[in-house]
C-alpha cells in the first residue's frame, strides 16, 4: 500500500512550504520505519561511541526503506523536488571524522544485517563546530543543528537516568534516532542529553563557560581541550554518556531476564576507541552493588566488552590525572584502584599498568586487560598493534587481538551518492550488489569492453558536471570540469600530509612560471576541517587558502592549475564531491593512518588511489594490482625504523633537493605575502618542516611528485584509466560495511540474527 505524503501534510503538495513538505516526507518514513518494526533477540549489542557522524537521513531512509521512488513521484506529480528536499535538510552534526562515520555505518549495516543492536552516544546540542573561512583562515561558529526549526530525526523517549557526579548529580532524557536498513527491519541510535543544558552559556564563537557542566555537558563535541577545565569537561561527557549507558543496558538485560551472572548472554558491548572506557569500572561498580563478587563482576564485563583501537598516534590514546577522575567520578576511582591492584599482581611490565607513575590513568590499558577482544581496523594497523605499539599486551594477550578491516555501507556511498554509477551498475550486473558487495567483481567481465568504458567515463562526468553546477550554483566557485579533479578530503592532520600535496601543486606552479604546464588543467580539492586548538594544522589550512589565492591571480597559471579549499567539509558534501573525483589522495605517512574509510568511498565510486603504504590503501592495492593504483614513499617499516633510531632530519632533504627548497622557500616568500599571507602563520609552519617535520613529508616528496605526474600521464589514456576505474569499482566490495559487522558478529558478539522481515 502506498502512503501518501498529502495524508501526512493535510494539503495539496504545491501548496506546502518547504518546512511542511519536509515534515510530511520526515513522519511517513518514521511510520513506515515503526512499521517494520525492530531487530530484536535474546542478546543485544551496544555500539557505544563518542560520535557518529549520520549524515543527513531523508534519502538514505527513503532508498532503505524501499520508498525512494515512490516518495520522489509523488513529489514530481505535484511540481516539487526531492532533491530541493535534500538541500532544505540539516546535517546532523554528531561527529568528527572517520571514527565517527564509521559507527555510522556500522548501524546501518547491523540493521541490514539484522542483528539486535543499538548505537549509544550523546546527543550534542552543536556538535563539531561549522567552519567557516575568513582572510585565508578558519574560524568557528556553534552548528545548531538542533534549532533549525524544522521536525527533527531525533525522537524523545521520555526515558530519564540519574547520573552522579563529585558533589552533584545530573538527569539524562534518552532521545532515539531510527536507523533504517535495507531490505530489513530497523535499529536505534540512542543519545543522552542532559536535562539542564542551557545554550546561554556560550560567549563568542564556540568558546563558553566551561566550569558549569550542569548547563554545558552536552552542547559541543570534543569542546577545545588545551586547558584543564576543557580537559575535564571531557571526563565529565564521557562517563555521562558511558553511566547512561550502563543503567539502560542492565536494565533492558534485566527485562528479558538476564540475572546479571549471565549477562553476556544478553549483551555484548564495543567500545568504540577509549572514550567510552569507563563503561568498564562503572558496570563493574554497579554489579558490585547488586551483591556480585569483584572477581566475578571482572568477568562478566570482560565477556561482554570488546575494545576498537583507532590510532596509533600517542596523543590520542588517552589518559586522565588521577586528580580528574577524582574531581569527576570518585565513585570510580576505588574501582580503578582496584583494577590496578589485579594487574599489578599479575604483571610487573610498567607499560601495562594502568596507573602509572604519574598518576595518570591510561584507558586504553583498562580496555584491553578488562575486555576480551581487541582489534584494530586494517590488517597492517592491526599488525602494528601487536608488533609494535601494543607489543606488551600482545605478549600477555596474544588470543584478544584480532583485526577488523573497515568499512563503509553501499547504500549511502554508492545507491544514494551516486545514482548514475548505480543505474549502469545496475543494468549491467544486476542490484544484489547492494547487500552482497562481492558481486561487484562481475563487472570485471566488462574490462575489456571499449563501449562499456566509454559508459564509465562518461558517468565520471556527469558527475563532475554535477558537482561543478553545485559549486557555481551553492557556493560561487567556478570550476573547470574538464579538469582533473585530484581531490584530498579528510580532517586536517599533519600525519595525513595534505602539506605534501601542497608542496607538490607549489612546484607545478614554479614550474610554470619557468614555462613548464600540464599536459591538461588540474583542480585539486581540499576538503578539511582543523580542530580549533590544533595550531599548525590551521597553518597548513592558510597556506591552502593563501596559495589558491596566488594561482587565482596569475592570469596564466590559473588556466591550468586551481586550488579549491571546500569550506566546511562533511558527509553531505562528501556525497557530492566523492563521485566527481578522478584521483583519491590518501598520503598519509606509512604507519599513521589505521585504516582510513574515506579510501573506500573514493574506490567505490570509482577514482584511483594515490596513496602511501598504509592502512587500508595496503588492501586496495592487493585487491585491484599494481596497474590499478600509484603507490609511493616510504614503507612502514621504514618508518618505524626511523623513529625508534631518531635519525631524520628533515633540513638534508631540504638541501639536497632544490625543486622541494624552492617550494618551502615559496610558503614565505613574497607571493604568498601578497595575496594574504600571514607571515605568523607561514613562517610558524616553514620553520616545523624544517626543524622537525615530525610526518616525514620532505622524504617522500620526490617519489610523490614523480609518481603524481606519471598518473597524470597515464590519465592520457582514457581508455586505460577508464579500466582501471572499472576495476577499482570491481573490487570494492570488499570494502562494505556489511562484510566488516558479519566478522565482528561471527568473531566477537555472536548475536543471533533477526529473521522474520
Ligand atoms: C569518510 C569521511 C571521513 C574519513 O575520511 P578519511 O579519509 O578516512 O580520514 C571524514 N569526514 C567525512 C565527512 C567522511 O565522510
């Protein structure tokens, strides 16, 4: 039975504003989502994360819950847009970076897979803050996603928890986000807000008064920690969020008839990285109270965690003073004490400890020690764990570590992002590969079939035409789509290198000056917000911006060469951007970049990969051969190597190599100066690079430049770039997220899936 969008509007459709067509369209996918109704069984997972980045829902709900082209008929018949719809939509603004859309896929992929899990996370009132460019920088404005007046996504339960706090204690109102899946019936995100939030607390900007936690708890994702009152605040959301979690999930285990002793039967948990940590001593603390030994309490939570670690980068595994924690959540503290005191009798390995002798507590140690899977999320990440950055645990634990190579769902990276490569794929092979990935590879057929690849190309741009109309029509930036479009998008990192690509497109602007031009104009895409307190990487953002400001003025230069830095960077802009793009930079140094996601999106859709050795780039380029993609620089050994020696030094490479000097040179030197460079800024990054460059980019500089130009060579060919599109497509299916929670269902949760649709 069809549902009629006017039996939810109450009018005719071209009499509705926007705002009413949108709420019609919102409470008939909520109806037809509560229709389906929801995995459910005797055990339950809880995929407990600090974010996850959903991106906006309408089509994504529409096109899961089979609706997509019923809804956009109705809409046309009545002179309306279901694109105009997408537009008018806010994005939710719950998440980061790669971490954050990974759980969001993963929902979506327990969902279609049918198995009983919620998503729990807190509901921030701003989330990341919205970037925005002003005289080449980045600043920061509050995302209100919240108040945009329209029928929101995020439904309340009516549910409240007590959370208890040093000298105070806070309430907590459970709101619920559908997450729809395809083909199958539906799961929950569930967030915590706290019920005293007041947004008046916010001064200029993003920056607010962080000593009042009753009003400010739940307002921004990872608030500005370079201060001890932001540090804290920290403390503060995570166990909100993790003491919240703890009660609904005893509670729900409880209803189904759980005796606590056998918990695990009834819920699995994961642990997404160590910002849910806390999860651990709290449950530990609550089974205690309900009359069950530390020692049994130990093991029960043991078997019902599971720990994901995300970086290998020291700064982001955390650890909290004892003093905070103190300050906090001194219920916990005996608890960790007491964590200590187990594993101080067993092990003397100092590296292993979770207090140290600091007094600070490392989380991710109570995580591996205290749960019974830990895996990383590529297999090289994975491998470094074990050998390199969590060798001691490794020794202790071999049995816990097991790797879960990322994922990503088709559904939004291929089905909603990209309707033309859809339709061709479609004809050709057939739609089971939205739910089984694997029969992608049937395209290989196809490889040699010039009319076939001809179709590829011509789908390519169409979307780039696509995405050049966007920009002109959105944002007032004109682009030639008959360019290259080499696109890096990703968070602004010095480990994800986006200063090498910078160096490089400076050297082909020096190059032209001295009468050398590309065969064919290039436009390279940035994409990349910088978290507000990390200083050089908003440096390396102004340089982007200064430079493309260079090229725009040189009325030469800029016929061949074009630097776009897109402001604002999230999923919604991903999903138009992504499909445009003929090459994926993923230029990490080797070692640093776990795994990657956004890698997957571009291969899917079918760019090639420039990419360094690392993190799921190692699989790709198993998966599609040498021909298929461009690897360059250093490998990870190398690199490990380097660091435990401490033997780089980046100014040899600056003088040794003149092309690499002269764009270095280029960041200070009077061009830039002109055309709004701030010599604080630029000078600050010129003199990293050559007093540390912790990321080693002056060593892989060469090999980049050389391996980047022979790309754009074989581009050339657009036959032959045309198949190794096709066989990037080919061989994504690995990639979906639905094979990476089939691995964690079959290895670490084994929850029993709900069959009856
Ligand atoms: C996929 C995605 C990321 C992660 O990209 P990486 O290249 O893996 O770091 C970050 N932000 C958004 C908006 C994404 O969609």
């Amino acid at each position: 039975m069809t549902r009629l969008i006017t039996d939810y509007t109450g009018k005719p459709l071209n009499e509705c504003t926007e705002l009413e067509l949108f709420n019609g369209v919102l409470n008939l996918v909520n109806d037809a989502e509560k229709e389906k109704g929801y995995n459910t069984g005797k055990k339950k997972l809880y995929y407990i994360s600090a974010e996850f980045l959903i991106g906006k829902l309408l089509s994504n709900n529409l096109i899961n819950l089979g609706l997509y082209q019923d809804v956009k008929k109705q809409l046309e018949d009545a002179g309306r847009s279901l694109a105009d719809l997408e537009e008018f939509e806010y994005e939710p603004s719950l998440g980061n970076g790669g971490l954050g859309r990974l759980a969001a896929c993963f929902v979506d992929s327990l969902a279609t897979l049918g198995l009983p899990a919620d998503g729990v996370g807190l509901a921030y009132h701003c989330g990341l803050f919205k970037q925005n460019f002003e005289n080449n920088k980045q600043s920061e404005t509050p995302d209100r996603w919240l108040q945009w007046g329209h029928e929101s996504w995020m439904r309340s339960t009516g549910k409240h928890y007590t959370v208890d706090f040093g000298g105070f204690s806070l309430t907590s109102t459970m709101y619920e986000i559908g997450v729809t899946g395809y083909g199958s019936k539906c799961g929950k995100l569930r967030l915590f807000d706290v019920d005293t939030l007041d947004e008046r607390v916010i001064r200029d900007q993003i920056s607010f008064d962080k000593k009042q936690i009753a009003k400010n708890l739940t307002l921004f994702l990872y608030p500005d920690d370079s201060d001890e009152d932001g540090r804290i605040l920290r403390v503060y959301q995570e166990y909100f969020m993790v003491a919240n979690a703890a009660q609904l999930i005893l509670e729900e285990a409880q209803a189904k008839g759980s005796n606590l002793h056998d918990l695990a039967d009834y819920a699995a948990i994961q642990i997404n990285d160590t910002h849910p940590t806390m999860v651990i001593p709290e449950l530990i603390r609550r089974l205690t109270q309900k009359g069950i030994s530390f020692e049994e309490s130990i093991e029960i939570v043991r078997a019902v965690c599971g720990y994901t670690n995300h970086t290998i980068l020291a700064e982001a595994l955390e650890t909290w003073p004892r003093a905070y924690l103190q300050k906090a959540v001194p219920q916990l503290l005996p608890v960790i004490e007491k964590l200590q005191a187990y594993v101080a009798e067993r092990y003397q390995e100092p590296f292993v400890q979770i207090i140290d002798g600091n007094d600070n507590v490392h989380m991710a140690n109570i995580d591996i020690h205290f749960s019974h899977s830990v895996n990383g999320v590529a297999k090289l990440h994975t491998e470094i764990l074990k050998n390199t950055e969590l060798a001691p645990f490794y020794q202790i634990y071999p049995e816990k570590f097991n790797n879960k190579t990322n994922g990503i769902t088709f559904r939004r990276w291929g089905v909603m992002c990209d309707p033309a490569l859809t339709s061709l794929i479609n004809e050709t092979i057939g739609n089971d590969w939205i739910r089984h990935a694997d029969d992608l590879k049937k395209l290989e057929d196809k490889k040699d079939d010039p009319d076939f690849l001809q179709k590829i190309l011509a789908v390519k741009q169409e979307n780039k035409q696509n995405f050049t109309d966007y920009l002109k029509n959105y944002r007032g930036i004109e682009v030639d789509p008959s360019s290259v479009f080499d696109v890096q998008s990703k968070r602004l990192h010095e480990y994800k290198r986006q200063q090498l690509n910078l160096l490089w497109a400076i050297s082909v602007y020096n190059d032209m000056v001295e009468g050398k031009f590309p065969t064919r104009p290039i436009t390279v895409f940035f994409g990349a917000k910088a978290a507000p307190a990390y200083i050089i990487a908003k440096d390396i953002i102004h340089a982007i911006l200064t430079f493309s400001k260079v090229l725009d003025a040189d009325p030469d230069a800029s016929k061949w060469l074009k630097v776009v830095m897109l402001e604002n960077y999230n999923v919604s802009l991903a999903e138009k951007l992504i499909p445009a793009a003929d090459i994926s930079e993923q230029i990490s140094l080797a070692s640093k970049e776990a795994s990657g996601t956004g890698n997957m999106k571009f291969m899917l859709n079918g760019a090639v990969t420039l990419g360094t050795m690392d993190g799921a780039n190692v699989e790709i380029a198993d998966l599609v051969g040498p021909d298929n993609i461009y690897t360059f620089g250093q490998s990870s050994d190398e690199v490990i190597a380097h660091y435990k020696k401490a033997d780089y030094v980046s100014r040899e490479y600056y003088e040794r190599d003149p092309k690499l000097r002269k764009a270095v040179d280029f960041l200070t030197g009077d061009l830039m100066m002109q055309n709004g460079g701030d010599p604080e800024n630029l000078g600050r990054l010129s003199h990293e690079l050559l007093s540390k460059d912790w990321f080693m980019t002056f060593p892989d500089f060469e090999d980049y430049c050389e391996t980047k130009a022979r790309m754009l060579a074989d581009y050339e060919d657009r036959e032959s770039w045309s198949r190794k599109m096709l066989m990037n497509t080919a061989n994504a299916g690995f990639f979906s997220s639905d094979r990476t929670i089939a691995q964690y269902n079959e290895d670490i949760w084994h929850l029993t899936p709900d069959t009856d649709k």
